[in-house]
C-alpha cells in the first residue's frame, strides 16, 4: 500500500516568497539526497562557511559572531536535536535542506534548515545514515566521530554539518544553547507524554480511514 500524505512544498519559491518574501531568484536552497543541488541560487556560500567554521577557532567571540551572522545557530540546533531524537536513519546524505534568503527587504537571511521527508525513524529497519543505533536508545552524542557521506567538500556536502557542528561546540555560547535548548524540547514537547499522545491522537483518526481505504480499493492497512 503506497504512502501519501499532503504537505506545503518547502523547496518551492511560492514558499518561500509567501513566509518569507524571499523570492527564488533571491535565494539559495541546497538539498542534498545522495547528491547536491540548489535548483536556484548558489551552493558556493556554504562551502565558505565551512571553510570559516572549521579552519578558525571558535572559542574565539569574534569568530563566532561571524558565524551567527551567517547561520541561524538555533536552526542548526533544533535540526540536530530532532533527527538525533528521533534516531532518522535517512539523514544528512539523504532527505537534507538548508536554505537562506538574499532579498535584503526579506526574512531568513540566515542559513537554516528544513524538514524534508522523516519516514525511516524511532526503529525503521532502514538506516543509510549510519548512526551506530538507528532505534530510540540512540545516543544524541553518537555524531562526534561519525564522518557521514564522506569527506566534505564543495560537491559533497553531507558531513560538513556535524563538522561545523562539532566545531562550534568548542564555544562556550553554542554549547550552553545547545544544551539549554535540548533540556527544554526533551521536557516541553519531545517528552513521551507529549509525543506518545499526539501519536495516538493520530493513530485514533487515520486507523478507520485506513480500514474504508481497504474496502474501497482492495489491499491490507498492514
């Protein structure tokens, strides 16, 4: 039985424009999914702020203040602090988009990132990330020495964001933000009652269409 489901586009400029004012030929998306691509704009950007993260020390302010500059810190925080949750074997080399608006009269002028496509999660079988333990005992620390993807470089972009990642936790702001903000989404939202219940309130409104599904058009919901 196939899947579908009805979402917004987020890597279509109507989406953008509409959220954001940023229109497409005012931004730079980049998807990654075994290989990258930004259907307009550049990916040159990125591979520059790499370069600045992990070639110059930020334990230094001054660096970091660049950094926040050019990156949404807690974009980058929260996208780490949710796949890593919920253990997304289909991640980073795969099902990957970050993206930053030009149009200096626009919003998201930062790079941030999107949620794109979380099917292979909390014990999928599947697992093309390469997360030691795809299941929900996965340890958010996992990523430290993980080099997913390969090596970065401006045509490989998949393990430039544990690489950055990793550099920025050698400053004292980032690593508190990181630590505060997972301390209040494992509490506020990512908590088990939270989640467990949101999925049963899911699962008590699609199971009867599921089973109307089957009768209509033939097949098992399972």
């Amino acid at each position: 039985m196939g899947r579908v489901e009805t979402r917004e586009k987020v890597d279509d400029n109507d989406f953008t424009e509409y959220y954001y004012d940023q229109p497409g030929e005012s931004v730079d998306p980049i998807q990654e999914y075994g290989s990258i691509w930004a259907d307009y704009g550049s990916t040159a950007p990125w591979w520059e702020l790499y370069l600045f993260i992990t070639g110059n020390d930020m334990s230094d302010p001054a660096n970091y203040a660049v950094v926040k500059d050019s990156l949404s810190t807690l974009s980058m925080i929260d996208h780490m602090i949710l796949n890593e949750y919920v253990a997304n074997g289909s991640w980073l080399a795969f099902n990957t988009m970050w993206w930053r608006g030009k149009d200096p009269d626009g919003d998201h002028k930062k790079w941030g990132y999107c949620c794109w496509d979380m099917d292979w999660i909390l014990g999928s079988p599947h697992n093309e990330f390469g997360f030691p333990e795809s299941t929900p005992l996965n340890d958010p620390c996992d990523h430290t020495n993980e080099n997913i993807g390969g090596t970065p470089s401006a045509t490989n972009f998949a393990s430039t964001h544990f690489a950055m990642f990793n550099a920025l936790m050698d400053n004292d702001e980032f690593k508190s933000q990181y630590l505060a903000r997972y301390a209040e989404l494992i509490n506020h939202g990512l908590d088990c009652e939270t989640t467990v219940g949101h999925l049963d309130s899911l699962i008590a409104l699609i199971d009867p269409e599921m089973d109307r599904h089957c009768q209509r058009w033939g097949g098992t919901p399972r």
